[in-house]
C-alpha cells in the first residue's frame, strides 16, 4: 500500500497564481508612467489589467480563502489528526505576514500623506506661481512700453525723415527708446523699403510678406519662431501724399516662451494638486491597498499550503506508524521533496521494508524448523516399526521358498502376492520417508558462478523428449549471464518446476523458460521466468502452494515447490507466480547477481 | 408601507430627478451634412458648465472635451439579436486654455490646430462645437442602413497625470450629454 501526498495540484495553481501576480505587478512597475497617462483614456490594456488586479484575483484569492479555511473547520469539527496543528500554523504564518503589512501600510500611508502636504510641495507652489508673475509682468510691461511708444505723439516726428535717410530714423529711435531692436519700413505698395536689426535673433524679426498684417496697424500678437517669441507694432505713416508702413518691435530672451510654458505646466500640476490633494490622497491610498490586499490574500492562502505541506509528511508517518502497529508492513509513504521530512519518510519505508523482509524471514525459518521437526519425527516413527516389517516380509519370504514345493498353488500364490504388496509398500515408504529426511537435511548453498543459459537447457533437456506434445522453448536468456548459485540445487529447482509445469498440461503444451535483468532498491537481480499454458492453479489452493507436505497429485509428497522455495529462499532470493485458470501459471524467480 | 420601501421610492425619486436634470443641463444636437461623397458632422453641445469652464481656465488650468462617436449598420435577418455591428468609431477632442500673456482663451484641436478667442463667450460656443467634422472612411453611397451614436463629454479641468487616476471617480466638473442617435441620410437633424 502506497501513501501519496494530494497537494501537489493545489501547490501548481498557487504558483501559477503567484507568477501571474508577480509578473502583472511587474508590468505595472515597468510602464507606470504610461499607465498613469493612459489610465484616463480607456486604454484596454490598462483596464483589463487593473480590473483583473483590484478585482478578479483578489476575488479568486477569497474563494480559495474561503474553501481552505471551511475545510479546515470541517477537519477541526471530525478531529481529524493534524487539524489542530495545521490551524496553529495558519495562524503563526498569518500573524508573521500582518506583522510585515500592518505596518508597511502605516508608514506608506503616512509616507503619502507627508508628501502631499510637505513643505516643499507648498513652497514650491508658491515659487512656481511667483515665476509666473514675473514672467507675465516682464512681458506686459515690455509689450506696453512698445505699445505706448507706438502710440506717442512723439513717433511721427521721429520717423519724419524715414524716406530719405532711414538710418538716421533708426539711431534716433534707438536714442528714444533702447528697447526697440528691428525696424521694417513698407512703402504704400507693400513692397520692403528699409530693414535694420540690432542683432541675429532680432533679423527674425523681419516680416516677410506684408499683405499679411497690412489691414493689422497697432499691436500685432505675439509671433513665436523656433526658441524666440517677437513683439510688433505697425505704424502707418503719411508724409504728404506718400503713406509708409512702420514695422518695428523686440525680441524676448531666448527660451521665454518655452520657460513660460514650462511654468504654466508646473502652476496646472500644483493647482490641481491643491484642487484634488484630499481626494488625491485618498484615491492613492485606496489604490495603494487595492494592490497591496491580494499580496495578503495570497499570503495567508499561501500559510494554508505552506500548512499543508509540513503536516501531510507527518500526517502520512502517523497514519503509516499506527498500520505498522497493527502489523501491516506492506505500507510506504510516496515523498516528492529533498528536505529532512523526506529523509525522514526514506528512513521509515526502508525500516519498515527491513522490517518486512525480517518478519518474512522469520516466518519462513520458523516454518521451515516445523517441518524438519515434523519430517525428523515422521521419519523416525514410521521409520521405526518399517524394519521388522521388512524383516517378517522376507522371513515369510524364506521360508515360503522352503515349503513352495508342498503347499498347494493357491497359498502360494497368496502369499506370493501379499508379500510383494508389503515389500513394495514398505520400499515406497522408505522412498517416501527419504524425501522427508532429505528436506530436513538440505545442506547449505555452495554458490560458485553459473552460466544461467547452460544451467536452463541441460535441466530442460531431461525432460525434452518426455512427451511428443509438450514444447519446451527457451528465450530471452543472454549466453553471457553468470549467477551466483549452486549448480546442482537449481538443477533441482528447474526439474521440480518443469515437471510441475508438465503435470499441468495433460493434453500438451508449451514451456516458456526466460531470464531478465532487473534492479530492486540498489541490488541487480537475475528474474527467471518459467511459463506453461497449463490448467492453471485453482485460486483456493494458491495460498498453500508452497507449503510442504500439499499436493493435489496422487501418489506426490508435496515437497516440490517447498524445496524449490527453500532452494530459492537460501540463494537470498524471492519466488512467487502468477496464474489463471485454463490459461497457464508463470513462476518468477529473482536471484541476486552478487554474492552478499 | 414599510420604512424601508418608502425610503427605497425616496431613493428612486431623487435619483431620477439627477437624472432628467443632468439630461436636461447637458445636451448634444448633432447634424450631418454630404460634401462629395463624404459624410460631415456637427455638433453642438449645450452644457452647464460655462462657469466651471471659465473658472478653471482663469486658473490656469485646462479644459477638455471629447466627442464621442460610433456608426453603427442595423442588422437584419436571422442573426439580428447578435445586435448591430460597430463599423467605426471616431473620438475627436479639443483642450482649452487661457493664454495670460496675450490675454486670449486658446483652444487646441486634434488637429494641432491653436485659434485664440478675446471673448469668453465666443470661445465658449466655438470650444463647444464640432464642425464639419468630415467621417472617415464613410461614404455617403453606403450609409444607407447606417445609424450614428454621438455623446459629448466636456471636462471642466482637463486631469494631468498622476491625477489622471482620478478619472475612476465621479468628478463635478464633468459634463456629460446623453447618447444621441441619429439616422446617417441627408437632412438629419436630431436632439
């Protein structure tokens, strides 16, 4: 009988799930800023794997919960042994893993709560706000200086002198007001009268194509051109009867909008955050326990395996040690791990196989001292009164032969036969009685190598030609093979169980007769296989087959199969067979390869 | 009647009356018109949250809208219950903000496109609508058989990551329209 251990299934589907798991969170970490961006998007991907998270696996996690731990009141409720052990554990592995969440959970909670509500985040609030402003006051004052200049009274004189000597308009503007860095005059037809800049970056100031702003005079909005934002203002200018478009304008410092535009992008994060930080907070810590509860969910369903694991060993030896008790040393404990409990249930199969064998062999002795006994005493009793039985005989004998020659022929004829009767009885007890005396004295095995292949065939060739219906087929047996045994005891072994096999086919048949190599536990063993296609052993008498002194063959001692067994048992080996009715019986002999 | 049930009605009564006011704040009318095959649509949304808009734009914050659409061919025959098939899905959406140097409320297309508005109630009305929005890949020859579901989503604050999280919750400054549907064929005009 074997014990397995059942969980292995169950241990597969927490592993599979703690893989799933670790690899969902993984992904999490991996693209976190991507999830963020799309989480407001309805991005398939994302939902499915935070609906599958927050809802899907703690809701498997809570079943399995639930099942394992109403099995486990129900083990409880039937007192079934370990139950109260295995709920003690649970219980020690639950606390260690709140003893690690509790208070990771605290200080990450107080962690965001801090973050949010820093110092820093307000400051940095206020910087960002403070920026802003002077950006926006920097950029209205510049643009109101240019827009008051070109609005002053004091322009028209200034450019008086633009058609016949820009230049010196230029100087004198630049006199004026130094902020000014390009100047663009149009004549009435739009065509580029004069174009003057202060530097590089305020050439782009320039404006290309007139008919664009020609019905735009004043402040014209502000133009952004790769990393420089330019400010403009349109001046119509008449002398006379001649009109000229005035262009003229400044360059904010490289980078201004794109600095601004960061700025604004900060002011919008720290607004929002000062808008929704409660329920920010809030929503972060509700996440934050979302994805950390089914870590605690499958921790503790991870104590009930883990529980299940430490107490099927013992549970198993516990089982195992009470059948010992009771005598069943047939039973073993199946074990799939390397660790010390597994040594441990190593260690109980092999002491109970030991066991086993010592009690099997115990028996066979006892029995086997039994009958010597028995055929000693047998021998000596019936042996006993044989002698003078044989001596009357052959004195009747005697001096029949004296007095033949007076007696009538019907005495004679009588006695003749009475005495030949007692004669031949008393020789077939003798015979009987020698069989007897010859189990009881059956020397020790004087074991040298043997070819096996040899040994077969001149055992079987006595018995070839025996019969015209019986076949003897010998196969599968290695010309190589060398056991260790004596020669002339398993000579004796294949003659009784080929003429067993003999006995069992009276209408003919075939003898299979071959040898393979098998490994038990550490040790090789030769296993002789000798088949008939017989009547078959009737199953009642299976039992007593190998008991001496059993026989279903008239005129047999029964000692046969005891002898071969005793042979067998003697060469440290095993015999047994197989064997259905009408179809023929195979018995299976394993001789160790080596000597012990 | 029980206590229970009778706050049960309560319940119902109040949760309906969100409901028709909600439906009656925020709403989409929606046209199409065909230019040369192509199927364009308009949109136009009426919506409760003028103030909320303008408050977060002065802020500095910025606005979002969404409109959603799906066309839709009936299905007939035997496998009708199998419900209509989806054959496109479009989901234009436009950000919104104010631009404090120019003194203008900006509103960025998905196009990429940037038109600046000075007054607040023409950005407001123009922020609100889709025009012409030409269908793609729909054809006026196949649209018969064809039916068209438009929701419009205005968010007052458009939400930056990591608050973007707190789109799962229900947010006040979200206005949403009730789904319109609409026969795609000429002349449709539907509330």
């Amino acid at each position: 009988m074997r014990i397995k251990y059942s969980g292995r299934s169950s241990s597969i589907i927490l592993l599979v799930l703690v893989i799933f798991y670790m690899l969902l969170i993984g992904i999490i970490i991996l693209f976190f800023q991507q999830i963020i961006l799309t989480i407001s998007r309805s991005n398939p991907f994302t939902n499915i794997m935070i609906f599958t998270i927050i809802i899907i696996l703690p809701i498997i996690l809570l079943i399995a919960i639930i099942y394992n731990v109403i099995k486990l009141l129900k083990e409880r409720t039937s007192k079934k042994s370990g139950a109260r052990f295995k709920t003690r554990l649970i219980l020690f592995f639950i606390f260690i893993a709140l003893l690690s969440a509790i208070p990771q959970t605290t200080l990450s909670i107080i962690f965001i709560n801090s973050v949010l509500n820093s110092e820093v985040v307000i400051r940095m609030s206020d910087v960002v706000n403070n920026a802003l402003s002077i950006a926006l006051d920097y950029y209205n004052s510049k643009s109101m200086n240019l827009e008051k200049f070109g609005k002053s009274d004091l322009l028209p004189y200034l450019l008086r002198e633009t058609p016949t000597s820009p230049e010196k308009v230029w100087q004198t503007l630049r006199d004026v007001n130094p902020e000014i860095q390009f100047l663009q005059v149009f004549n009435s037809n739009g065509e580029e009268y004069y174009f003057t800049a202060e530097n590089q970056d305020a050439e782009q100031g320039r404006w290309e194509n007139f008919s664009d702003i020609s019905d735009k005079l004043g402040k014209l909005p502000k133009d952004e051109r790769g990393d420089i934002t330019i400010l403009r203002y349109l001046y119509k200018l008449t002398l006379g009867r001649r009109t000229y478009f005035v262009l003229f304008g400044l360059v904010l410092p490289k980078g201004f909008d794109q600095k601004t535009t960061q700025l604004s992008a900060a002011r919008e994060l720290f607004t929002q955050l000062e808008l929704f930080k409660d329920t920010f907070q809030f929503v972060i810590i509700i996440f934050y326990c979302l994805f950390s509860f089914p870590i605690l969910l499958l921790a503790i369903l991870v104590s009930f395996f883990l529980a299940e694991e430490i107490i099927r060993p013992i549970f198993n030896l516990e089982i195992a040690t009470e059948r010992v008790a009771q005598g069943d040393f047939s039973i073993r404990i199946l074990s799939r791990s390397s660790d010390e409990l597994s040594n441990l249930i190593k260690s109980f199969n092999r002491m109970v196989s030991e066991l086993e064998i010592s009690k099997k062999k115990l028996l066979q002795a006892e029995k086997i001292a039994a009958w010597q006994e028995i055929a000693q005493r047998l021998a000596h009793e019936i042996k006993n009164p044989l002698t003078p039985i044989k001596l009357s005989a052959q004195r009747i004998q005697r001096k029949y032969e004296d007095l033949k020659a007076h007696d009538n022929e019907e005495l004679k004829k009588v006695i003749e036969s009475s005495v030949a009767a007692i004669i031949g009885e008393v020789e077939n007890l003798n015979k009987l009685l020698k069989d007897f005396s010859d189990f009881a004295k059956l020397p020790e095995p004087r074991q040298e190598k043997i070819n096996l292949k040899k040994l077969v065939k001149e055992a079987a060739s006595l018995y070839n030609n025996i019969a015209s219906n019986i076949k003897i087929e010998i196969k599968n047996i290695d010309a190589n093979i060398l056991v260790f045994i004596d020669y002339n005891q398993f000579k004796q072994v294949f003659a009784n169980l080929l003429l067993n096999a003999i006995q069992a086919m009276p209408s003919g048949g075939t003898i299979f007769i071959r040898a393979d190599l098998v490994k038990k536990e550490k040790t090789n063993y030769c296993r002789i296989q000798v088949r008939d296609t017989g009547v078959g052993i009737e199953e009642s008498i299976k039992q007593s087959v190998f008991d001496p002194y059993f026989t279903t063959k008239k005129g047999g001692a029964g000692l046969g199969l005891s002898i071969v067994e005793r042979i067998v048992f003697d060469h440290k080996g095993n015999i047994w067979f197989e064997s259905q009715k009408n179809i023929g019986t195979t018995f299976f002999i394993d001789i160790p390869m080596e000597k012990e | 009647m029980k206590k229970t049930n009778c706050f049960l009605i309560f319940l119902l009564i109040i949760f309906g009356c969100v409901i028709l006011f909600s439906l009656a704040a925020d709403r989409a009318v929606a046209g199409i018109s065909f230019y040369n095959e192509s199927v364009a649509l308009t949109v136009t949304f009426t919506s409760s949250g003028k103030q909320a808009v303008l408050e977060a734009l002065n802020d500095g914050l910025k606005s979002h809208i969404t409109f959603s659409i799906k066309i839709y061919e009936r299905s007939e025959g035997l496998f009708a219950f199998l419900g209509d098939r989806l054959v496109a899905e479009y989901n234009p959406s436009s950000v919104a903000y104010k631009d404090f140097f120019d003194d203008e409320y900006v509103i960025e297309s998905w196009r990429g496109e940037k038109t600046g508005f000075k007054s607040f109630e023409q950005f407001f009305k123009t922020f609100l609508t889709l025009n012409d929005f030409i269908l793609q890949g729909i054809e006026e020859s196949e649209v018969s058989g064809y039916y068209m579901l438009v929701r419009v989503q205005l968010d007052s604050v458009k939400l930056i990551p990591p608050f973007t999280i707190l789109s799962f919750l229900p947010f006040k400054g979200r206005f949403l329209s009730p789904w319109v549907r609409m026969e795609l064929s000429p002349s449709t005009y539907h509330q």
